[in-house]
C-alpha cells in the first residue's frame, strides 16, 4: 500500500497569469471566522493573501477557482525557520549569558537582539528558501 502524501489545500481563484507564474488570491480565516457569532464580537478576521504558484503546467483563466497545495512538511520546516530556530537561539543567549554571571536585564536584552541578526539573515536568503517552499495548483 503506497503513503500518500500529507497535503496543506486552500482554496483561491486565479489573479493574474504570466508566462512562468500565476498568481492566486486565497482567503485565510482566524479560527473565530466560522463562528455563529462573529458578527457580535467583531473578532473574526479575513485576510486576502496573495500566492504565486511558480512553473504551472495549467490551462488557467483569470478568476477560475483553483485548489492551492503545499506540502504538510514544508509547512512544519516554515514552522521550524519562523518560530523554533529564533526560540532556541534566545534561549541559548540567554542561557549562555546568565551563566557567564551577566546582569539579567543584559541577558534578557542580549538575547532579544539575536533576533535582529538571525531575521536579517533570513530575509537575505529569502530568495533560496522561497524555491524550496513550492505550491502546486490544480483547478477545482
């Protein structure tokens, strides 16, 4: 028996197309989006995001209603890249600085500041993670 591949799908329709991308506007709802009552909380948000599926092998229109696919893997290494990996380098500094017998307020700032670097670093590799992380398109 074959494993199937754990998929990430949303739903979008086609914005623009171009010869090596189509770009495709999906809705991305907070949990409280579907909830009965969000009309008297005023909580819930909906946000336009815009995707750009590179390299389709797709007849596509303009507003055609497509599913975005990514891989559930991908998703967890974006989850690693944004939040584990900048956690782990805080909690080091920190760690390291406290027992070098530095004042807490110097760690505790030191730490924070290794943020600045390590996102700097990422937005310079932006354009190498970004090939990794591929969406595929398929129409609905």
């Amino acid at each position: 028996m074959a494993k199937r591949i754990k998929t990430v799908d949303h739903l979008g329709r086609v914005q623009e197309i171009y010869s090596d991308k189509i770009v495709v506007s999906i809705l991305s709802q907070s949990a409280c989006a579907g909830c009965h009552a969000k009309g008297a909380c005023g909580l819930s948000d909906v946000e336009e995001k815009l995707v750009d599926v590179y390299k389709p092998n797709h007849n596509l229109k303009v507003g055609e209603s497509v599913k975005v696919i990514l891989r559930q893997s991908m998703g967890f290494q974006a989850l690693f890249l944004g939040y584990v990996m900048p956690f782990l380098a805080m909690l080091i500094v920190l760690i390291a600085l406290t027992l070098m017998n530095i004042s807490e307020i110097r760690a505790g700032l030191a730490s924070l500041a290794i943020l600045v670097p390590y996102y700097f670093i990422l937005y310079l590799f932006k354009d190498r993670i970004s090939n990794h992380f591929t969406f595929e398109i398929e129409s609905t």
